[in-house]
C-alpha cells in the first residue's frame, strides 16, 4: 500500500464519520464542534510541526505531520473539498515547476 492509498482511506474514514456520527469518536467530536474548532485544531498542529522541526526532533516531528494530515483532512471534509481536487491542483503545479524561475530570468535580462 502506497502513500496514497492510506491517505485515501483516512479520508473515507474521515467523511464517514461526518456522514455516519459514531459517538465517542474524535473526528465526530471535531465535526460536532464545527469550523472554528477544527480550524484551532489545524493551527495547533501547524504550530507543533514548527517546534518540531525546528528543535531537530524527526520522530516528534513525523508525529506531528501526521497530526496535521489528519486534522487538514478533517477540514478538506468539513468544507466538502475531495481529496482528488487537490491531487489535480498539485499535478497543475507539478507542470509549472520552473517556469516562474525562468519567467523571472527573462525579465532581468530585459
């Protein structure tokens, strides 16, 4: 199983709990709390991969892009963005990689 596969099945269980409340769970607490909870959660768990990576910790740092994964895709879902729209924006991005490099270059040679 690749990458993206375990980011697919997060992300369904992730809608699954929005869709079908299971009590008890944590990601149906976040959906229950609303926007402003999971966008708090989100900038926690930005702010803990900073500290992580900035004090040299790989494995807290691993734990805390985990965590953050996890709460952004608990966002994508909130907001009904399918994880297959980002996947087709990044591939955008992908073909312009270098062309704002080279744009730049031509523009002071000017």
């Amino acid at each position: 199983m690749d990458n993206i596969d375990v980011l697919k099945e997060l992300f369904q269980v992730v809608k699954d709990r929005k869709e079908n409340p299971m009590e008890g769970s944590y990601t149906h607490y976040l959906f229950e709390k609303g926007l402003d909870k999971i966008l708090k959660k989100v900038g926690e768990e930005s702010t803990e991969v900073i500290i992580a990576a900035k004090n040299s910790d790989k494995e807290e740092l691993v734990n805390e892009i985990c965590d953050l994964t996890y709460h952004v895709l608990v966002l994508m879902a909130e907001q009904g963005i399918e994880l297959e729209i980002v996947r087709n924006e990044l591939e955008k991005r992908r073909e312009k990689i270098g062309n704002k490099k080279q744009e730049r270059r031509e523009v002071e040679n000017l």
